[in-house]
C-alpha cells in the first residue's frame, strides 16, 4: 500500500511536470525560492546485499541567483544559485526504516533565452540520522552522511511557480566509522515544485 501511495504522488506530480498550457517566465533571480522534491530511488550497485527502496521527500530552499557565470549573445545564461534541504526518506526496502538529515549544494542553471526552461545540475551532501539496527549489508550506526547528485529540467508554470524533474543519485555512508560499511547507492527519479518567495 505505501508503494501504491508513492508512485500516486510522483504520478501527480510528474503530471503537473508535462503540463505546459500557459507557461510564463521566471520574474525574479533575485528572490528566495521554496520547494517540495519527491523521489523514487532504487540500489544500483553492490556494496549491500539487501535491495534498497528509498522515497526522499525534501523541503528545499534555493538562494537567489549569486552570480552569472555565462551569458551568450541569444539571451541564454548559466547562473549559479546555492541550495539547503530538510530530507526525509522513507525505506521501502532494507533494513533501516527511514534516514532524516540536511543536505546543501550548489546549483547551476543553464537559461534558455526566454527564462522558461532551465537544464540544472547539483551536486553535494550532508549529514543526518537513520534507524540502523545491526542488519547484516545495513548501516553500521545511527549518523550517517549523504551525498547527492541530480541533473534535470526545471519549468515555469507561472512566474512565480516552476516544476523540476530529473535523474537523481544518492549515496549514504558513515565513511568508515563502522566495520563493515557496506554503504548505501541508489539511483531514481526526483520531481518537485518550486515557489519564488515575496
């Protein structure tokens, strides 16, 4: 049931992504932004034994724009802006039952000439805490840190209303705190909504 309640919100959420009817462009660089990232991520490599789901929900701030890195002669621009996060994942498979922590990260966001569409890359991580519970292939202790990195679309609805979507790899690790550390990898989906705050 709760893997029926999952795909449900991405379903929603991937379907507000394709809606495009009345697309604005983004109004202000300058403001602060909010947003809620949902996600699907599967274990792709083998340092478990155990077949890891995840579903992190974020609660993401996003910086102004800091600085222009690149402007072409169309319009086109590469910004760089910072990101701060509240994750919470809940486990649909492995041992632990749920991780909740902070991540922070660079954002680059490559502008199409208009301002409606944006090609973005994060890359960084941070720290929180898990349920572990001595499983064999689990996390070898309770504080554990992230490391994340997402490449993707973002779309304006409105001005002030963007939908994202992308490619979004993860990986948990107490960086040898522990023995054995097995580590956790996963790779899914991720689409969130974004908000400019006034």
């Amino acid at each position: 049931m709760q893997k029926i309640a999952t795909l449900a919100r991405l379903g929603l959420l991937a379907a507000l992504m394709v809606s495009t009817h009345g697309v604005h462009a983004q109004t202000n660089p300058e403001k602060w932004e909010f947003g809620v990232d949902l996600g699907y991520l599967k274990k792709v490599k083998h340092g478990t034994p155990l077949d890891y789901e995840i579903v992190p929900t974020q609660l993401v701030w996003r910086t102004p724009v800091v600085r222009e890195l690149w402007r072409g002669s169309s319009g086109a621009s590469l910004t760089l802006r910072h990101r701060l996060a509240f994750v919470y994942e809940t486990y649909l498979e492995g041992a632990e039952d749920y991780y909740v922590g902070f991540s922070g990260s660079p954002v680059f966001e490559l502008w199409t000439p208009d301002r409606k569409t944006a090609l973005f890359y994060e890359i960084g991580g941070g720290s929180g805490f898990t349920n572990s519970k001595g499983v064999t292939g689990g996390q070898g202790q309770d504080f554990a840190f992230n490391f994340f990195t997402q490449l993707g679309l973002r779309r304006q609805l409105t001005p002030n209303m963007a939908v994202t979507g992308g490619a979004y790899f993860l990986h948990h690790s107490n960086l040898g705190m522990t023995k054995p550390n097995p580590g956790i990898d996963v790779l899914g989906v991720n689409v969130g909504l974004v908000w400019q705050l006034d």
